[in-house]
C-alpha cells in the first residue's frame, strides 16, 4: 500500500479445503486464505474475491461468501461457470 496499491483481486471457489483440492488439482487453501486475510487485514486495502460458481460443487456456498461481505471490507464477485 505504501508503494500504491490500492486493490488486489483473489480468486476462491470454496471455503472447504477438501474442495479446493479437487477444483484446483492442487493444495494451497491455507495460503490462499491466509492471503485473503492479510489483504483485508490492509488498511486502505481494496479487497475482490472472485469465485466461480459450479452447480453441483460449490454453489452450496453462496451464503457462505455472502456472509464474508458482512464481516469483512470485501467485495465478491460471483462468476458462472461456463
């Protein structure tokens, strides 16, 4: 932020570990949302979190991601699968 960024975008399907491994073919939740966290733990930070919805995967979690912009400075951005 010093530097001047202002915003940063973060992609998250699922707030389930077990889920990430299978859409992403690969760990790193924990990093992910520990990124996500300190981003929102910047003051002055603007914070997008993009999710792409897939019936049947995670589309169980949209309150779930909606609860997250009642708790945090965190815009979400819900994208359909194609």
């Amino acid at each position: 932020v010093r530097a001047g960024l202002t915003h940063v975008n973060i992609s998250l399907d699922t707030f389930r570990e077990d889920r990430f491994k299978a859409i992403t073919r690969r760990s790193g939740y924990a990093k992910v949302r520990e990124a996500l966290q300190n981003a929102l733990d910047t003051p002055g930070l603007h914070v997008k979190l993009n999710c792409v919805v897939m019936k049947g995967v995670n589309d169980d979690e949209i309150p779930d991601f909606v609860e997250l912009t009642r708790s945090s400075q965190v815009e979400v951005r819900f994208i359909e699968w194609m």
